[in-house]
C-alpha cells in the first residue's frame, strides 16, 4: 500500500457513499464497481472528498493508477437520473 492510500473506517465510509451513489457502476467501463477512485489522485493533489471520488471496477482503477483521465473525469451520466 502507498503512502497515498486511502484506509480506515472514514475511508470505508466514503467508498461505501460512492459506491451507492453511482450504483454499483464503473465509471470508465459500465461493469459492477467495487471500489472508488480519485478523479484526481491523491499523488496529484486530490482529495478524499464526494466531488473526487467515482465508483470503479478493480481493473480499470489498478489500471489507471495515478493518472487524470480527461474523458470521463468525474462524471457518471448517471448522475443525471437523480437530478429529474
């Protein structure tokens, strides 16, 4: 585990809030999610906060490692279920 990583009851907390929040879907692929990733990493400046995090499969989280994403940079189309 890095020195950037996330851990600890606050952290299962957040993760548990994304998770729910994008229903249980991976941001970058559509498949089942089971974990959260920053949007912008923590090795970059992110933040362990709601508006950084989305829900992410295993895959494509260890795969996007520290890297900003442009395409899909926080946003789960989603999301606009719960704004009508």
């Amino acid at each position: 585990m890095s020195k950037q990583s996330s851990r600890g009851p606050a952290w299962e907390a957040l993760r548990q809030a994304v998770l729910e929040r994008d229903g249980y879907t991976c941001a970058y692929c559509g498949r089942e999610a089971t974990t959260a990733d920053h949007v912008t990493p923590k090795a970059q400046g992110g933040r362990d906060e709601l508006s950084n995090l989305v829900a992410a499969c295993l895959p494509c989280n260890s795969k996007k490692q520290d890297r900003v994403l442009i395409r899909n940079a926080g946003f789960n189309p989603r999301w606009l279920d719960s704004l009508w």
